[in-house]
C-alpha cells in the first residue's frame, strides 16, 4: 500500500482521497504547527499558517498536481507563509511606529499623514488596507479586481514611496 507521503517513479501523485488526506493531516498537524510556532511565535498565527499550508496540499492533491510528496509541499508551503507573517508584522509595526503616541482619535496625523498624502490615493488605501487593516494581498486583489502579483507590484512601489516620504532619498 502506497503512504501519502510516497510519489511514484512515474512522477505522478498517490491517489486523493479525503481519508488519506485526514491520515495525512493526523500525521504531520503537530509537526507543522511546532515549526509554524517557532518562526514566528504566536499561537494564533501558527495555526492560520497550518491552514494555509494544508489548504495548498488539499488543492494540489485533490487535483491531482502533486509533484512531490504531500509532506514536502506541505513544509515548503508552511515556510513561505510564516515568512509573510513576519514580513507583514514588520510592516504593521513600522507603520504603527510611525503614529504618534498621542493619536487618540485613531486618525493618522504628523509626518506619516503628510507622508501619505504624498502617495496617489489608491496607493495610500492600499497601503492603509494591507498595513493597518491587515487584509492580505488576496484579499486586496479581490477588492480592487487586480491580480495578487499587481498588488505586490503597487504596494512595494508606494512602501518604497512612503519610506522616502519620511525618511528622505535612501530606500533601505
């Protein structure tokens, strides 16, 4: 009997079943999620990223796009997002750094709401969506009808912006 985690020689995937997939979930859920807690340290995250990954193994298994052994993507996929968690905390908390202390009213003042005034109106609501919203770059694909790869495009164009704004010419 052929394991979820096998790949036969020919390339192809094991076949997909939904109790397979569930041995294959019992199986490699706690391993998944401990990786998910170290990098990036918060519980809650971990298990948006354990979603993410099994959802992405879900799809390609169901479809029948496996290349590799589910358990291969299934880290692979599990990392990439944990790096876009952190990527995003960091732009969360930057942005929020940039706020003044004294803001009670929640609306952004001082230099940041100069500095984002600088930027092209819908650059600076994504930039606001995506920072202080936390809606993520599918989200924000759908919501203006663009593809995910458009939205990364404009939004590193309007951090890069930004970060000018506020800082002067030298981008980091």
């Amino acid at each position: 009997m052929q394991s979820p985690n096998d790949v036969s020689s020919e390339g192809g995937s094991p076949p997909f079943t939904e109790q397979a997939f569930e041995r294959f979930h019992a199986e490699t859920f706690e391993a998944v999620w401990s990786v998910a807690r170290r990098l990036c340290r918060d519980e809650s995250e971990a298990h948006d990223i354990a979603q993410i990954a099994y959802l992405g193994v879900y799809r390609y298994w169901r479809d029948g796009k496996l290349s590799e052994p589910p358990r291969h993507l299934l880290f692979r996929i599990a990392q990439r997002a944990a790096i876009d968690v952190l990527r995003a905390r960091g732009r969360r908390q930057r942005l929020f750094a940039a706020l003044p202390k004294d803001a009670g009213s929640g609306w952004v003042e001082g230099d940041l709401r100069e500095a984002l005034g600088t930027l092209r109106p819908e650059d600076a609501t994504l930039v606001m969506l995506h920072a202080a919203a936390g809606l993520t770059y599918e989200e924000l694909s759908r919501i203006h009808h663009r593809s995910v790869g458009a939205i990364r495009s404009r939004l590193f164009r309007a951090r890069a912006q930004l970060h000018r704004a506020l800082y002067g010419d030298s981008v980091r």
